[in-house]
C-alpha cells in the first residue's frame, strides 16, 4: 500500500469525522485519507515532523480538510503556517466548521483559504455537502504541478 | 470960692478924667486885645472856614462817590435779587431731585433687597447645581463602568453565541447522522415503530438546529451595526412572497401587493423582517381554503407605515404584548410550529432602527401587522 496521502482531515470531533469519512466512503474517495485529531498533527504531517519525520514533503494531499476549532493548535494557525510556507502554500484547503458564526471567516480568506463550509446539522445535508466537495477538489479541479 | 472949687471942681474932674481916661486906655487895651484875639478867632475862624469848605468838597465828592456806590449797590442788588431768585427756582428743582434721588434711593434699597434674595438663591440653586453635577460625575462613572461591563458582556456573549452555534450543532449532526445510519444499515432488523422512534429523534434533532440558527440569527441582528440605505421595498417584498409561495405546493395564496414607499433601513435586517412577516402570514392562513395576504403602505410624517394583513388563524388581543417577546408564542407547536423567535427578532430590528412594531387581530378572522421606518 502507498502511503501517499490524497485527503488530510485534520477534525478533532470523532462523530464529524467519521460522519466526513463516511461520506467520501460512499464517493470512494477515502482510500487515501489521514485523519489527525489536531493541527499540531497536521502540521507534523505536512512538513513531515515528529510522528512523520523522514516522509517526503513533495508528496502533497490533494486538499487538506480542516476543522477551525481544534486542540493545541486550532485551523488558522494551521492555515497560517501552511500559506506561509514556500513549499505547502499552494495545497488547497477547505475550512469545515460547525457555524457559521465564526468570527474567523473574514480571516480565513484573507489567508486564501479555498473554501469555507458550514457544516450542516441534518445529515443527508452534510453528506451531501462532503460528497460535492469531496469530488470536486479530487477529480474536477486542477491542481498546480 | 468958687474960682477954688471951681479949680477942685475942675482937679477932681480932670482926675475923672484922667481915671477915666486910663480906664479908657485899660479898656483900649483890653479891647486891642480883645480884638487881637478877635482877629485870632477870625483868623481862626477863616482857616477853620477854609478847612471847612475843603472838608465839603471832601464830602461832596464823599457823597458822589456814595452815590455812585449806591446805583452800583441798586444794581448789584438787583443781580442778587435775581440770582437769588434763580436760586430759589434751583433750590426747588433740586428739592425735586432730591425727592427723586430719595425715591431712587429707597428703589435702590428694595432692589438690593431684592438682589441680596435673588443672591441666596442663587447661591441655593449653585449649591444645588453642584449637588447634581456630583450626581451627575458619579452617574457618568456609573455609566462608564457599566459601559465597559455591557462591552464585556457583549464580548462574552459573542463567544457564548460562537459556542453555542459550534458546540450544540456538533452534537446534534451527531445524533442525527448515527440515527441515520442507524436506519438505513439495519433497516431490515428494525420493526416500524423502531423506525418512527428514529424518524423522531431526526426531526426532533433537526428542529433544534433550526433553532439555534434562529438564536444565532437574533443575536447577531442584534449586535450588527446598521448600514442604512435607500430600499426599494417593493421588490424585496415581491421576491420574498413569490419564494415562499414556491415552496407551499398546492396552497391557494393571494398575495395583493400595494406600491410599496421606500425606506431608510438596512437591507440584509429588513429583508430577515419581511421574511418572517410573511412566512407567519403564510403560515397561520395555513388552515383557510383561500389565503389572502395584504401588504401595504402609508406615509406619516417622515416616517413611512408598513402594513401585512393576512386572513388566518389571527390571535387573542389579550395576549398581544407577549407577541414580540423572545420564546413567547400565542399558538401550541401542534396548530402552528415555532420557536417564538420570529417577531422577537422583528420587534429588535425594528427598534434598532428607531421603529415601532405593533399587531391587531382577532382569533379566526386574521391578524394585521404594522411597522414603521424612517422614510428615505
């Protein structure tokens, strides 16, 4: 098995991210998915640290799926570090939050996040909020060579 | 004989004669001296005559002069007389002033009275004026303090507000998802009350995300600054009524929409009002074979009335002020689903934006909603 990872999900809720990976499940897009429970994990991932050290940095995920609220280092901070990053800055990453309330929104984009979603409370919503744009960042979009 | 006596006649004559004769000589002497200080007198007499006549024309000149003197006097005592006169007219006057002066005075006396009341005063009213000034420095710390306390709650409230939105949504996905899964991966184990039990804890998960948005909603409205700008609200109104008559499939509705006046207000707030107005018309004439919904306007002043009428399920007027309070409903979730949050968020958007929101209505035979807004 390759350890190339496509999807990183960096969700610290148990219920949202097996509900997240379920949903790509159904649109077979989590052969290839790492979930970390933090962003200190995230980044240990991305810049191949810690837990990760001796993984090649080159081999990028596709998108990088990230919950704001999160222990140690929260999705800002993530999204912070991997912008400022010469060699992560163009990943696409998509915020999932659970509201819409976030005072963080405005700066997430002004960090260039690709995508911010709310997640939907009813399920059928959430799955299908996923799914779409589980596909769309894995198959319809281009990514930078 | 008388040869001899005429001899002695004679001797004794001559004798007479002689004595007579010295006597004459005596008094020739006595008058040569007589008239020696005759002439002395006369002499005496001429030079005091000649001093006389000098001393007269002394005098006459004396009595020119006095003359002169007493025309002078005549006149002098004329100008006195005159100038007394004068004086006298003076004197009067002055006893007027004087008397003037004297009512003055005592005007004066009354208005430093007077002052010396108006003083006290004043210095009561100083008194009291620095009384409330203190009051007044003691309520602005006050304020200020509390200021910076609603600031901090608000801050808190916010993060509450985020909290809540993010922490209860969570769990509630949860719920909603494993109940899911639930059903559709041991469908066939699960009997159809099993399933209705499910189905309801979906629903019931479901309504309470609603109702946390609806919260969440009320209380960013209520935090969010207003941009006020010109809005034509014909056309929002018009575009809200034609979306939620598309969602009601196979409900007669009438809507009547007058030539709305536009408004002063903020357009994202004032949208959320209209939407809520109109989902409980069409909501409560949900029972009616024939919905019909009003909605219209007037102008009062510089300001401008907003009218919905509907023909539903209306509501006791006794009840009327729990209309617009948070969480109050005048209809049981069975007859009419809500969370009570609706007309509280309209209630708070309108008065934010120095509005009045009211309602008239009669059990069964409809209810009218009124707001007003600055006119633009």
């Amino acid at each position: 098995m390759t350890t190339e990872v496509e999807i990183l999900l960096a969700e610290d809720n148990a219920s949202d991210a097996e509900m997240t990976i379920d949903a790509l499940k159904k649109n077979g897009l989590a052969n290839k998915l790492l979930h970390v429970k933090d962003g200190a994990a995230a980044l240990d991932f991305l810049f191949a640290e810690g837990e990760y050290a001796g993984r090649s940095i080159e081999n990028k995920p596709k998108i990088i799926l990230l919950d704001l609220k999160m222990p140690k280092v929260n999705g800002i901070e993530v999204l912070q570090k991997i912008r400022a990053d010469e060699r992560t800055k163009n990943i696409p990453v998509v915020i999932l939050t659970s509201s819409k309330e976030d005072p963080d929104i405005k700066k997430c984009y002004d960090l260039k996040v690709n995508s911010y979603v709310v997640k939907p409370v009813e399920f059928d919503e959430f799955q299908k909020a996923i799914s779409s744009l589980g596909l769309y960042w894995m198959i319809v979009n281009q990514q930078p060579r | 004989m008388t040869l001899i006596k005429k001899t002695e006649e004679l001797n004794l004559a001559n004798k007479e004669l002689a004595l007579q004769n010295q006597e004459k000589e005596k008094r020739a002497a006595e008058l040569m001296i007589a008239n020696k200080e005759l002439a002395f007198q006369n002499e005496e007499k001429e030079k005091r005559a000649a001093e006389l006549i000098i001393a007269n024309k002394e005098l006459v000149f004396q009595n020119t002069e006095k003359e002169k003197r007493a025309a002078e006097l005549i006149l002098a005592n004329k100008e006195l007389a005159f100038q007394n006169s004068q004086k006298e007219k003076r004197a009067q006057e002055l006893i007027i002033a004087n008397q003037e002066l004297i009512f003055q005075n005592n005007e004066k006396e009354n208005r430093a009275a007077e002052l010396i009341i108006a003083k006290d005063e004043l210095i009561s009213q100083n008194q009291e004026k620095e009384r409330r000034a203190a009051e007044l420095i003691t309520a602005i710390s006050d304020l200020k303090a509390s200021k910076e306390q609603i600031i901090e709650i608000n801050k808190e409230l916010e993060s509450f507000s985020y909290s809540v939105s993010h922490d209860l949504r969570a769990p509630l996905r949860a719920i909603n998802g494993y109940t899911k899964k639930l059903k559709e991966n041991f469908e066939t184990q699960l009997d159809p009350e099993a399933h209705r039990l499910m189905n309801n804890i979906v629903a019931n998960a479901k309504k309470m995300g609603q109702l946390i948005d609806d919260l969440l909603t009320f209380s960013r409205i209520g935090r969010r600054d207003l941009v006020k700008v010109n809005i034509p609200m014909l056309s929002i109104v018009k575009e809200i009524c034609t979306e939620l008559e598309n969602e009601q499939s196979g409900r007669k509705i009438a809507f009547h929409l007058d030539t709305l006046l536009p408004a002063l207000a903020d357009n994202m707030a004032i949208k959320q009002v209209w939407l809520n107005l109109v989902s409980n018309a069409v909501k409560y004439t949900r029972l009616k074979e024939k919905a019909i919904i009003e909605i219209s306007s007037e102008e009062n002043g510089d300001q401008i009335i907003y009218c919905i009428k509907d023909n539903g399920a209306g509501f006791d007027m006794r009840y009327a002020d729990k209309l617009f309070g948070v969480f109050q409903r005048l209809h049981s979730d069975d007859e009419f689903e809500g969370n009570g949050v609706g007309l509280a968020l309209v209630h708070s958007i309108i008065s934010k934006h120095g509005g009045r929101v009211w309602a008239e209505a009669k059990v069964n035979e409809g209810a009218t909603f009124f707001f007003t807004l600055n006119k633009s």
